[in-house]
C-alpha cells in the first residue's frame, strides 16, 4: 500500500515540475485536434508497441466512443489492432515497417499521426519519417534523452515528459488524453 502511495505521489510531482509543458503539449494537440478532425476533414492516427499499442486502442475508443458526454464518433485508427496485418507486413518486410507500411496507404494531409514510445523504438521512428512529409505528426514520448530532435528538423511535434519509469509514463499520458478529451467535450458543447 504504502508503496503504491510513493508511485501516487511520484506522478503527482512530476506533473507539479512539468506542469507549463504538461499544459502545452495539452493545448497543442487539442488545438490540433479540434482543427483538422472536428472542423477539418482529418483523422487521427496513433499506434505503438506493447503497452503503447494498447494506450492507442484506449484514445481511438474515446475518439469513436464517447468520453464524458455522448457526442458524434470522430475519426480515428490505431494501427495495432488488426494482427493479420502487423504479422504478414512483419513477416514479409520487417517489423520496422508494420506502421510505416500502414501509413504509406492510410495517412493523408489533413490527418494527425501520433506514435507513442517509451524507448524511442526503431519501428516508430521510421513510420513517423514518412509521416511527417504527409501530414500532422506527433511523437508523446518520455525519453530522458530524446535523440529524434535533430533527425526530424522540426517536422515533428515531440510531446515529451521526462521520466525514468515507463509505468509513470503511462499514468501521465492517461491523464493528458483525459484532459484533452475534456476539452474536446467541452469544444463540442459549444459548438454542436
């Protein structure tokens, strides 16, 4: 119990030290989000690795479902949850590519591509190569020593909370798409 109170407690002040660009990262994507998906014509498009993967899924339910308030389905894919296609582009071209290849196909300008990673994986990082010369790009990431500023000139959003813990990681990145899924809600109210 007590030991769970700490990791509480951890996330609690690391969004105390972050909090400006904890709220910045919020407001960027939401701003984003509310141009090219609900005004816009867009989609978004999220996917990542293990845990990643399964956070994609979560946010593409929010977008298609509801968060706090029934309102219209939004456009949005994860591109981890259809395993025939992860494991034949796998098996056939590499596992670097299963998103890469993916976008290739699905991405579009008005779109917003989001991967996720804790470790900064090779697979990730090759499909937001292509995807930033396509549309909207955005890497939400907790990389201590993020390495893909200089690669990508700029081209790419990097949404970044540095921690040690992926599982801290994980916790803050819920609370972000809560929040932007918040202002989301609220946006749609105001603006039926």
């Amino acid at each position: 119990m007590l030991r769970r109170l700490k990791h509480i407690e951890n996330c609690y002040d690391l969004i105390l030290m972050n909090r400006n660009m904890i709220l910045d990262n919020i407001e960027k994507l939401t701003n984003n989000i509310i141009e090219n998906i609900i005004t816009g014509n867009g989609k978004v498009i999220i996917f990542g690795n293990g845990g990643s993967a399964a956070e994609a899924d979560h946010v593409v339910a929010e977008f298609l479902g509801k968060y706090n308030m029934v309102r219209r389905a939004l456009p949005a894919i994860s591109l981890c949850n259809s395993l025939s296609t992860l494991t034949a582009i796998s098996n056939d071209m590499g596992y670097d590519h299963i998103f890469k290849r993916q976008l290739s196909a699905l991405a579009q300008p008005d779109d917003i591509v989001i991967g996720i990673s804790t470790s900064g994986s090779h697979n990730i990082n090759k499909a937001l190569d292509i995807a930033k010369d396509i549309c909207n790009t955005y890497l939400l990431t907790c990389q201590k020593n993020i390495s893909v500023n200089g690669v990508y000139n700029n081209q790419i959003t990097i949404l970044n909370i540095p921690v040690d813990k992926t599982s801290i990681a994980q916790e803050l990145n819920l609370i972000m798409w809560h929040s932007i899924f918040d202002k989301i809600d609220k946006h749609l109210k105001e603006n039926p």
